[in-house]
C-alpha cells in the first residue's frame, strides 16, 4: 500500500497541527515516566512517516521541537 503524502508548501494544516501536538503529549509522558530513549523516538517517528497527514514540514516542525525538548542529541530520521 503506497501511502500519499500532502502537499509540502505553505502552513500545517488543521490535521497536521492536531498531529504535531499530539506528539509533543506523548513525547512530554515519555520524558516525564521514564525518560525519552532513542528507541522511543525512532518509534514515534516511524509511527508518525506512516501516517497519512504527514509532510517533510510537519518531520521538519517535529525536529525542531525534538530539538527544543533535548537540546544537544542528535536524531535520525532516516526513511528506511
């Protein structure tokens, strides 16, 4: 099944927003519980390039808050 992805110019859409939030909640429970491990993330992140509504804005947007969230690690966000 090929998924098909939105278009990757202009503002996030509604849904998009609704999807970058939700992960800054789970991303928020996970540091709060047990901490954020690299396995966590790649498994938020692979759970996230599956999903329908997601562009190279919205990985670009969840970079960034990654960033903000654990300033000085380094992710992967490889497509394999």
């Amino acid at each position: 099944m090929e998924i098909q992805h939105p278009s990757d110019d202009g503002p996030l859409s509604p849904q998009q927003e609704l999807l970058l939030e939700q992960f800054r909640q789970r991303v928020e429970a996970r540091i709060s519980s047990h901490g954020l491990t690299s396995t966590d993330v790649a498994d938020l992140v692979k759970e996230l390039r599956e999903h329908p509504d997601v562009s190279r804005q919205l990985m670009a947007e969840l970079t960034r808050e990654l960033q903000r969230l654990l300033p000085g690690q380094r992710f992967s966000f490889d497509w394999d």
